[in-house]
C-alpha cells in the first residue's frame, strides 16, 4: 500500500500567511505567551464557547451586548473587560459553561485569518500531545501559524511550532520540505533541553517581566496539562469532542 | 566613558520589512542563493555599477535602451538576458568597468524596500568579515534583511544573519533583544560546525539541484573571498572605496 504523505510547514507570522495558504490544510494556530494557552485552559475549566474577535470596538460592542469578554492590548487588560490575556483568570467558577468574546494583541486576529483554510484549530505546549495525535488522524496538511508579536517573529511561538513538528514527523504520514519547519524543528532542539532558561532569552517574555505579568512563563511551557482541542468553526470555537 | 549601544535586527522577509523599519539604521540585504553572492562576485570582478529593478518589464526596457542586463526568474536566465543569477557568470572579461541591470526572484526587490534606510549594503559569506568590520565603524543601528524566497523565510539567508550577528555581538557596541536575531545566531550555531551539510536541507538548495544549477552552493557559503561592500546609493549600487 503506498503511503500518501502529508506536508507539514511552519508560518512565522500573520503577514506571511497567504504564502503559505492552503485551503486543504488544518491551521494550528500558536500563541504560546498568552492566548492559545489561555484559550486551552479556559476550555479546559469548561467554557463552553469562545468568540475570537479583532478589534477592541468588537470588544466593546459585544460587551455592551451582555457577554462575557476577555480582551487584552500589550498584555494589559482592557478597562471595560471582565478577563485579559492570562490562563489563570479562566477559572471554572468564571467560565463553565458560558460564552467569552476575546480579543487580543496578535492570537485572536491569526485565527479569523486562517478560517480560509480547511480548519482551525489551537495549540498550546498544554494540549500539544493530545493535539499531535489528533492530527495524525486526520490526514491532511498541516499549517503551524505563529501568531507572532504585533506581525513580528516571536521565538516561544516557533519553539513550540518545532515541538509539534517534531511529533508530527515521528508518524510515516507526514514529511517537510519547509525552510520554517526546520528552523523550528532545530530550535526547539537546542531549547528542548531546558526550555524555561531558553524561553528567558524571548522578547515577548521580557515584556511580560517588566509589566509584572511573568507568573504564567512556566504554565504556558508544560506540556499536556490537558487533552482539550479548541476548534474553529462558524465564527467560535468550541472543545472537539474526541 | 557611556558606551552606546546599538541594536542588531533581523527581518526574515519582504512582507515583514515594515515591522522593522528603522529610519536610522544601515540595513544589509541577504539572499544567499544567488543574488547578494553574485553582486558581490561581480563587484569583485570590476563591474563599476549594478542598478537593481524589481520588474522584467524593466529589465526589458533596459536591455532596449542598450545595457547589459542580468534576469531571472525561479533560478532561470530570462531568455532576452546576458546573465543570470549565477556568480560564475560576472567574470572579470565580461564585467569588468561596465553597469549591469540586475532583476531577481527575491534579492533586488529587497533592496528597493530597504532604500528608505539610512543605507542599504550587500551581505553574503564571500564578504561577511570586510562588512562586519565595515558595520562596526558605522556606530549605528543593523537590519540584517533576509530576501527570502517569495515572501516566506530562506534557511541559508537565516544562517548567514546569524553568522554576522555573532560578528556583531563580539563588539560591546551592539546589542540585540529581538528574536529573530536570536534564533538567526542560534541556527548559526547548529550550522556551523558543518554548514554545508546543513545548508544540504534547505528549500532553495533542492530548488537549484533540481535545475542543475547547484554548482554554486559551495561558492556562496565560502567566507571572505572578497573585501568588496556593495551600497545602494542614488538608484544603483557601487563598491565602498575604504
């Protein structure tokens, strides 16, 4: 039986993502420092749905509305939000079995960009191993979309993009031929042996430091706190029922 | 006496370029396979002048009004042209004291962007020691500027960023807090010990191997075969007299 193989290909940021569009492909979107561990987490304390918008004026609207909304700008919560950016504010006595709006600096954008695509789904270092099994059934393509800092490269989100690269390329099924994928395949061999040194050097977590918003670091770096995969479908995510 | 230090970036792609736009910094344009190698080889043979254009359509009007013309498109020669892409090409007897029209898959687009800089040089391994040693006497700000392969992100040219960001770091003038530096030095570190084995992996690489047109890449990654600094000045590139 021939084997068909799939491609795996890393996105560094949401202003390349049309030169690696592939409407065939599942999207993995990445924002390790906060948004897809929040997101991971909020699911995981029972959210029932999550409503990814752009814009703060979004934001505002739904809120006004009478829903529940996280929206956070540079790390900081928005005046008017009932949540920001960090995994432990989606507690279960906050979030079970309700309905977020959220909105943030780069993770929220990246996934309402990649919606063109066949799906989308969101992965963090929390659900990386329950993630990487689930594609492996799926056999597709699969597109790792770092959502970066503000369209710049971020270092946390590639490490984990080379951590699920590396999952992905353990099965016959999938193979790269991609310039990203094996850049992020080696640094995440180079971090992988003392990861929260390695992430210590990343901006976006000397961003966090100088704004006192540090304490998630490790949280976002431990893998398989959770089974959960969000999924994008019809403008909201919700957990895929496996 | 206060040392200044100076930032060292670097973009991994045309359609990043505006993240890291920086008015005052000197900006090195890097396309390993084959643009900024190739310049610099022609620099190195006597061309007196390179004007970069972004379009064939130029390149054509150019070869009408009388010039020597170099253009490619995916590696190839244009067929109305006098050279392509290939270091090998700009030979003493063909280039010497001559102005060359020069259009390419990703490298003189790149060049254009940058021009809003302070200034805009060429960087590749046949000229890496003469440009950081150049770089350090400018006291100023560095963009190294991946050219990348239409728009998504070049291992080689990665490489070659991190090889002269670790040139740069080794004077307390410079410093870098951006990750794609960071990740630049830390594939440099990966691929040095044996860079054309690793260089062996990348895209472009098979791209060029599978036209035949491989014959170059041991060339372009051979340090210092030249002093020669290419800079963009005025619409057309020169050699730094130094």
């Amino acid at each position: 039986m021939e084997v068909v193989t799939k491609k795996v290909e890393v996105c560094f940021s949401p202003a390349l993502f049309n030169y690696y569009q592939n409407p065939e492909a599942i999207v993995v979107v990445v924002d390790v420092l906060r948004a897809t561990s929040a997101i991971c987490a909020a699911f995981m304390n029972g959210v029932e749905k999550v409503i990814p918008i752009g814009t703060v004026e979004e934001a505002i609207e739904y809120k006004n509305k009478g829903y529940l909304v996280a929206a956070e700008r540079d790390g900081f919560v928005l005046d008017f939000a009932d949540f920001g950016n960090s995994p432990f504010n989606f507690t279960a006595n906050r979030v079970k079995g309700k309905t977020i709006v959220y909105s943030t600096t780069n993770g929220t954008q990246a996934i309402n960009i990649a919606s063109s695509c066949y799906s989308v789904v969101i992965g963090a270092f929390i659900n990386i191993s329950a993630l990487s099994n689930w594609l492996k059934k799926q056999q597709r393509d699969v597109i790792i979309f770092c959502a970066g800092w503000k369209g710049r490269f971020s270092l946390e989100d590639t490490i984990l993009a080379g951590a699920l690269t590396e999952k992905l390329l353990e099965s016959a099924s999938y193979e790269t031929v991609c310039d990203s994928a094996l850049a992020s395949l080696d640094l995440w061999y180079v971090a992988k042996p003392n990861l929260l040194v390695y992430i210590n050097k990343t901006a976006q977590r000397n961003r966090l430091k100088k704004n006192g918003l540090d304490d998630v670091i490790e949280y976002c770096h431990t893998p398989d706190i959770t089974d959960i995969i969000p999924i994008y479908t019809n403008g909201f995510l919700t957990a895929i029922t496996q």
